[in-house]
C-alpha cells in the first residue's frame, strides 16, 4: 500500500512540473480590458485551451501541450458584438505575437515556427491570386452590364484557369515543403477537393515525420477515404 501511494505520489509530481512544449507571448497595443482566448481545432471542433482576463495593457502568456505542430487561434473578445481572430502555425517552443486593439487580425505579426514561415511565404502568393479574382468578379459585372457576350466567355475562361493555377500552385507549394507539416496541411485546408491523383502526390513524398503528424495521418485518411468511395 506504502509503495502503490508513494508510486502514485511521483505521477503526480512528475505531471505537476513537466514544462509545456508551446509558449505563447502576446502583447495587444492599447488593449485596455477584453478577454483573450488560446484555441484549436480537435475531433472538427474549435476547442478553448486558454483564456486570460486582460484588465490594463500589458504582456500576456500562454503555455499549452502540443504533439506535432499544428494551427492554433488566438481570439480577443473586447467586450463587443465582434470577436476578433489570429491564426498561426504553432510548434514546440516559443512564439510571439504583437498586434494592437485597433487591427488585431490586420496589425498581427507572429514570430515562431518554421511552419509559421512557410504559410507566411504561401499566403502572399495567394494574395496575389484572390486580388486577380477581384478583378475577374468585377470584369465579369461590367460585361453582364454591357451584355458583351464575348468579354463573359473570355472572363468564364480567365477564372478557371486562375482556379487551375492556385491549385498547382499549392501542389508544387506543398511538395518543396515535403519535410515540413505545412504541406499536408494545405493539401487539406486548401485543395481537399482537388482530384486524388494530386492529394496522393503530395502524400507520397512527405518524410516519415510529417507523415506521422496530425495533419499527415488526416490527408492519408481522407486519400483513403477517396479511394475507398471510388
């Protein structure tokens, strides 16, 4: 009995010490009260890890476990109608967010994880892409209005193929990043419904670790999926 309590007694120093892998620091310009929530998504449900009580401008820290690196999202609630959100690739270590009240999502700036620098580098491209998409949406208006048949084929034309474009573009994205979670990530965020044959081809050149991260095992499980309903 001595022994079973002293064994128990260990476990629970053990688990009261062990550090946290993700640190989280963040510092909101000109937030004076508001609630700050640290989330992810887990079994496709957005889950809260965290949450501070913020009462007066000042740094804030957040500590949670993490497996393999994956998306977590920073929310501010101040307080309104209107919740706010950050988005950022999280992996062991420390990252650091600095934003301010005014622009939290707009002023945000993230330093951390190397996955955080690959969907940075992503997410410019695709900016690129979704302002030519505003032109098209717009193009297409003029041309109804103006009833030019021929400007609505061209545009008709111009959009599938931008659409084409994005996708290859992420495929290519994602195989230079085979060694890094990002690339099974965007196969299943951005391209999920893209034909199998390309999903199967990212797959298969991920390194063993990516393939065993979170987002490695769910693009193996929905290539499975695919395959078995077809």
């Amino acid at each position: 009995m001595k022994k079973t309590i002293f064994v128990l007694a260990l476990a629970v120093l053990f688990s009261c010490g062990k550090e946290k892998d993700l640190t989280v620091k963040v510092n909101i310009k000109g937030l004076k009260k508001g609630t700050v929530y640290l989330k992810k998504v887990q079994d496709s449900t957005v889950i809260t890890l965290d949450s501070i009580v913020v009462k007066g401008e000042a740094p804030i820290t957040f500590k949670s476990d993490l497996e393999t690196p994956e998306m977590y999202f920073l929310q501010l609630n101040k307080n309104t109608s209107d919740d706010e959100t950050i988005s950022f690739f999280a992996n062991k270590g420390v990252t650091e967010i600095n934003t301010s009240v005014k622009n939290f999502g707009l002023d945000a700036k993230i330093k951390g994880s190397k996955e955080q620098k690959a969907l940075e580098e992503y997410l410019l491209v695709m900016s690129r892409f979704n302002n030519r998409n505003l032109n098209l949406i717009k193009e297409e208006f003029d041309a109804k209005v103006a009833k030019d048949t021929a400007k609505i084929i061209a545009n008709a034309k111009a959009y599938n193929s931008l659409i084409k474009s994005k996708y290859l573009y992420t495929v290519n994205f994602a195989i230079a990043n085979k060694d890094n979670e990002i690339a099974p990530y965007l196969a299943i965020s951005e391209i999920s419904d893209a034909q199998t044959k390309w999903l199967d081809t990212i797959n298969k050149v991920l390194t063993p670790k990516v393939k065993a991260s979170k987002y490695g095992k769910e693009l193996e499980a929905l290539i499975a999926e695919r395959k078995k309903n077809n």
